[in-house]
C-alpha cells in the first residue's frame, strides 16, 4: 500500500514490516536482551528510529505539542527527549473516552556511537518531532580510491 | 470490511486487506466529550496534514482516516519502531439526533477535532418543577 502511494519512501517502510517480521520470529525465541533504557512498548510517545550514513533521524509522533514544553539534550550517544502534554479536562461536560495521553513524558534513546552531540536539529510539523543527529565526520563511509 | 462502533462502546482493532496483503492500520487515541450543543471527538493523527485528511458520513457512521507522511532521507534503514503503519482509521455510529450536515472538523498539529451539533429540540432543557 505504501510502495503504490509513495513509492519514494517505501523503504523504510518495508524495512519496518521485516523488522516486524523477525521480532515475531524472535517472540519464539523469548526472553531476548531489550535496551536497558528502552521502555514499556506503549509508552507516550511512540517512537521510530531510521539512520542513514550521514545521521540517525529520531520520529516522536507527538500530537498536539507544544515545541516550547519540549526538552531534548544529547550526551554522548544518549538522547533524551523530555516535556509534558497536558490536555485540561473540560468542565461541564461528559467525557465518553479519555484516550489521549495528558502529562509529562519522558523517553531515552541510545544512538549509535559515532554520532556528533554537537549537530542536532529538531522540527516539529504536523503532530511530528523529528529529530536529526548527524554522525562525525570521520565516521562517515569513505571511498577509498585504489591507485 | 467496514467496522462500526457506538459513540461511547468498546473498540476493537481493525486489520484490512490491501494488495492481497494485511494492513493494519493505527488506532487514533480519542477524547470523546457531550456538552449542550452537541460531541465533540479530538483524535492523536500525528503525521496527517489537512490533505491527507478524510472525515465523512456515510448514512450514520463518522469514519475518519488518515495518512501520515513523515520526511524521510534518502537511503534509510530502520533501527526501531512503535509505529508500524502510516494509515489512520476509525469510525464511530452517531444517533439521528445529531446534525450530520452540520459536522465541522479541525486539524492542528495532528489533533483532529470534530464537532457535532445537535439538533435545536434535542438540546437539554430544563424542566420546572412546579409545587402546589
């Protein structure tokens, strides 16, 4: 469904839907080792990682923030994501459902070690919080010419 | 398939055939509230822009769908993901005393907002209490 609409951005994707895969073929092989930081599956808010040879790219799919109440700090290959949601209960009414998480959120990520602490930019834009850390310079893939 | 639910009921996931191949779509988390004029549905779409958007009424069912679109570079790879789908979807069974003409829908940094008004004589009054 994704190739025909967006043919360009597949991959990851599909690359999504074979990570998807293994962890079913992995969920045989239980318990396997999680990240020590990562947290509960369900947590706010759900997360995806890409990283391409020139960076990692973090996704927060985030509703409804406000970029301001939003704190990110990396320290070494830790990136922490951290801010609060708060959807105010209005008065006199009667609530049905109450999904929407509301309150303060907190999520860690480990990136790759050669990542560069220095060089990261967050955009927020519909609802999304991407966040891209470059990787250093000399970590970078080099082609080596053969003389 | 089509799925259908009562405002205020329980929920089920939906899993819909695209291409031979199953695709699940995502569930949007909903606040679903009633005030006087009418209810008012806010839904978690982050990723859909407003023309990504849909929200109709097919005879007495609200379906809102959606489709997220995230930047992404050229030549990426995966290294983890919560989310696994890019189609929002979900819809609800509204009651004939709601004004179906007059839906209004919002989108703003992802949150859809929804409102639907009632009808003018289903509004709530007050009854008196009259004493001898």
């Amino acid at each position: 469904m994704f190739e025909s609409l967006f043919s360009g951005e597949s991959r990851l994707f599909d690359e999504f839907r074979r990570m998807e895969r293994q962890m079913d073929e992995m969920l045989g092989r239980w318990p396997w080792p999680a990240g020590i930081r990562s947290a509960a599956r369900g947590a706010y808010p759900p997360i995806n990682v890409g990283a391409t040879a020139d960076g990692v790219d973090i996704y927060l799919f985030a509703a409804g923030l406000d970029p301001k109440a939003v704190e990110i700090s990396v320290q070494q290959n830790l990136l922490t994501v951290s801010g609060s949601r708060q959807i105010p209960a209005k008065e006199g009414v009667d609530y049905y459902r109450q999904e929407r998480y509301s309150g303060e959120f907190r999520r860690v990520i480990t990136l790759p070690d050669d990542v560069d602490p220095d060089r990261v930019d967050a955009r927020y834009r519909d609802g999304v919080l991407q966040i891209t850390v470059k990787r250093r310079e000399t970590a970078k893939p080099r082609r080596i010419e053969v003389k | 398939m089509t799925e259908k639910q009562e405002v205020a009921s329980a929920k089920t996931g939906e899993v819909r055939p695209a291409d031979g191949q199953p695709e699940t779509a995502l569930y949007p988390p909903v606040d679903i509230y009633e005030d006087a004029d009418g209810i008012h549905v806010q839904a978690d779409m982050p990723g859909v822009s407003r023309d990504r958007l849909t929200v109709q009424v097919d005879r007495d069912t609200l379906l809102i769908e959606g489709e997220a679109k995230i930047q992404m570079p050229e030549g990426m790879n995966a290294l983890y993901a919560d989310v696994r789908s890019t189609r929002y979807r979900r819809s609800f069974t509204l009651s004939s005393e709601l004004r179906f003409e007059a839906i209004e829908a919002n989108l703003k940094d992802g949150v859809l907002s929804v409102r639907i008004p009632k009808r003018e004589e289903a509004k709530p009054r007050r009854i008196e209490v009259k004493t001898q």
